[in-house]
C-alpha cells in the first residue's frame, strides 16, 4: 500500500525521483536552431562583404558603361562591353594618374591645382577636408594619428574606446596638450563623438586599430585574447574571444 501510495503521490514529469531526460521533439528541435542559429552567423558577414564589393564594383563599372556611362556610345555593341570594364578602366586611369604625379611636372600640377582650389569660395572647404583626410592616410606620421586609448566619456567612471586623430595646445596655458580623440559609435564608426582631452587624461592601450574596430563593430562581443575574462565557475558567461 505505501509502494503503491509513493508512486501515485510522485510528481508528474519525473521518472523515479529524476527529472525526465528531453524527448526526442525537444532534442531535435534544439539542435535544428543550433544549427541554424551556426550558419546564420557564417553566412551574414560573407552576405555583407559580397554585397558591399558588389555596391563598389557597380557603382564604378557604372561609370564607364550602363545607361549613363561615359563611354557607353562608344562601347556599347563590341568586345569591350562586358561587366567590369568600367573597373579595369578606372584602375588603369588611376595608375596613369599614379604615374604622371610621381614626374615633376605632375607635382606641378598638383600644386596648381591646390594653389587654385584652396582660393575658390565654398569649394576650397570641401577640398581641404578631403586633402587633409587622404594626407592622414599617406603621411609617414600617420602613425601618431592611430593611437587607440580610453578616455572617460561621457562622464566620470566611465572608460570609452578612442582613436587619437590629432594634438592641439590647450586653451588653459598648463603647458600640456590636447588630444583630440574621435570615440566611434557601435556598431557604426562612421558616426561618433569628438573630444579634446589633456594628454595626461588618456588611458594608452597596446590594441591595434584593426582590434579596436572589431570591438566596436561587434559591440564589444569580440575581444582580443588580453582583454577577456576567463570565465569562473557559478558567475555567467559573458561573451569572450
């Protein structure tokens, strides 16, 4: 009678005291979303770049041929009508360019053309923000403009990533300079913040630009091996490398 009495009182969903194990739905359901979830995460960056090379890659063929190019009169109807002529055309453009600024004469012209650009109304702010842009890309120094560090932002207590894009004297006469640190919004560096920070207000940090922007485009889930937490035993585990 107890035996009997125990069994009935047990409670549902469970197999002699121990939890019931999943069934076979359950089990094949979790792996089916796993799996999922696995090729979700392999295919939307190979999705991304291909979308991304195919955006620049027409746009630049686009230029040459399509219905608005500049040579579709000529080539439209022959051999050199085929997909990507515009961007064999653009490199060889930009090569031959490449080669006329490398002669003297090409330096030249170059001057020319900043001396007269840098004068015009309206124009010349356009054109000093993109030459200084492309200069900071070229320069020999342009290391000093890649520093990443973390600087307190937006307020006390609170460290955000940073990328030094410049130095300039600071307006309280302390004898100390001013960085100018650009803080990148996540996942869009595109956009962010700008601060001018006392040298001696930055954090200097050994990432790369390259590890930085994968923290920033990852929002934070993907960290370089030195900055991550092993994970303890009874506390969560927060995302890692």
């Amino acid at each position: 009678m107890n035996n009997g009495r125990d069994q009935s009182q047990s409670e549902p969903g469970s197999n002699n005291g121990s939890p019931l194990r999943p069934s076979y739905y359950q089990r094949g359901e979790r792996h089916f979303w796993r799996r999922i979830a696995a090729g979700f995460f392999v295919l939307v960056p190979l999705l991304a770049t291909f979308l991304v090379i195919r955006l620049v890659f027409g746009y630049v063929d686009g230029i040459f041929r399509g219905d608005t190019g500049l040579l579709t009169r000529w080539i439209e109807g022959t051999p050199l009508d085929f997909p990507g002529v515009g961007v064999a055309l653009t490199l060889g453009l930009l090569y031959i360019i490449g080669l006329l600024v490398a002669a003297e004469a090409g330096r030249r012209a170059v001057g020319w053309q900043n001396a007269v650009l840098s004068r015009i109304p309206v124009v010349k702010s356009i054109y000093g923000v993109a030459k200084q842009a492309t200069d900071s890309l070229v320069s020999p120094s342009g290391h000093q403009f890649s520093r990443v560090v973390f600087t307190e932002w937006p307020r006390e207590g609170f460290l955000a990533l940073g990328f030094i894009t410049g130095r300039c004297p600071s307006p309280r006469d302390d004898g100390l300079n001013m960085l100018v640190v650009y803080i990148p919004t996540v996942p869009n560096p595109t956009s962010g913040n700008l601060a001018f920070v006392s040298e001696n207000k930055v954090i200097e940090t050994k990432l790369t630009v390259e590890e930085a922007m994968k923290i920033v485009f990852s929002g934070g889930m993907v960290l370089p091996e030195d900055m991550a937490v092993k994970h303890l035993p009874g506390q969560p585990n927060l995302p890692g490398p």
